[in-house]
C-alpha cells in the first residue's frame, strides 16, 4: 500500500503486506505492517514491520529516528542521541542474528539498538 500523506501522532496505519510512505511518521504515530516497510520522509513515531513474526522484514527512511522499532518479534528503543533527529543519512533495520541492526545505506557500517 501506499501512503501518501504524514501520518500525525495519535494515527495509525497498520497494513497486511508491505507499506511505502511519501510523508513523515510523527512522533506517538505508528506504522505496522506484516511486510517491510519504506519511508520517503521522517520516521519518528513507533514502526513494526514483520507484525506477524516475520523477521525477515525490515525498516527503512530517508531519516530513521523512531520512538520504537520493532521488527517481528523484537523490539528496540532508540538511544538518546538519536531522539535528536541527528539520523541525516537514509536507513535501514533489519533482524540480525537475533538483534535489530540499523545499518547506513550507503556504507556497510551498522549499530545495534538495543
């Protein structure tokens, strides 16, 4: 599904399959799907890709800095730094030997959220 505007904190979308969205996921918004999703914009609300336990999903945003992430069946809190907003390059998380990795995408570099 696409989504073609901002999701704004109180809202949700939640979908069966994969999500792409051209706007922001505010703060206390959320985004739940049972595929992977994409965001053109700001993701700074609550995501979940995998809601049905697929931890093959994935996240990814031109500015990933979540309030939670959750991937499946795990979850992960962004640390403080990155509550900021200070995420400027595009993103993507994903379930890596059992722990959400958040790697750049252009580089090969990654953190772990834990």
């Amino acid at each position: 599904i696409m989504v073609y505007e901002t999701i704004h904190s109180g809202q949700s979308v939640a979908y069966d399959g994969d999500v792409v969205g051209l706007g922001d996921v505010n703060q206390g918004a959320e985004l739940i799907a049972s595929g992977s999703s994409v965001g053109m914009g700001v993701l700074r609300g609550m995501a979940h890709a995998g809601r049905a336990g697929d931890e093959t999903a994935s996240v990814s945003a031109n500015r990933l800095v979540p309030q939670q992430l959750r991937i499946g069946a795990r979850l992960a809190i962004a640390p403080d730094d990155m509550q900021t907003g200070e995420g400027l390059e595009p993103e993507r998380a994903f379930v890596d030997e059992g722990e959400i990795v958040v790697r750049h995408l252009s580089q090969t570099r990654s953190r772990k959220r834990h």
